[in-house]
C-alpha cells in the first residue's frame, strides 16, 4: 500500500513538472504588443515627418534666446506675490 502511494505521489510529481514545460497558448504571444504598436500609431500625426527636411518656420534665433532665459530666469527669481488690496477690510481670508 505504501510503495503504490509512494509511486503514485512520483507520477504526479513528474506530471506537474512537465505541464510547466509545456508550450504556452501561441495566441496570445502572437498578439504580444499590439496594443502598444496600435497606441503609437495612433498618437503619431504625420508618420511622414522625417522624410521633409524643410526648416521650421518660427521664431528667429536671438528671440528664441531671450525667450528661453527669460523662461529659466522665472525659475530663479519666483515673481512678487500681488499686493494686498486695501478695499478687503472686514472680509475674512480664512487665516
């Protein structure tokens, strides 16, 4: 009775490792990334764009500059907050 358990035991042992070595569904890896092939297609305007080596019409370099300093400038020196309006006496501002 004991070696029939014990063989038993073996059986489905080796029956369940074998299932993890089995070939998993080829449906579901044919499809793997799709979705994300379709969500770019789907984001790209002009999948054309590389091809046209025109400039881009825009801003001229020297404005593009100041533009872009005045940007990173606003990061250093946050601007002042607005003045205190004096016509708010007796209105509570939740302090």
């Amino acid at each position: 009775m004991n070696n029939l358990s014990t063989r038993l035991a073996l059986i489905s042992t080796v029956a369940l490792l074998a299932a993890g070595c089995a070939q998993r569904a080829p449906r579901l890896e044919s499809q793997m990334g799709q979705s994300l092939n379709m969500l770019r297609a789907q984001q790209t305007v002009n999948p054309q764009a590389s091809n046209n080596t025109d400039p881009v019409a825009g801003m001229d370099a020297r404005s593009a500059q100041i533009a872009n300093d005045r940007y990173e400038q606003s990061f250093k020196t946050p601007a002042a907050p607005p003045p205190r309006n004096a016509f708010t006496i007796g209105i509570s501002s939740g302090r």
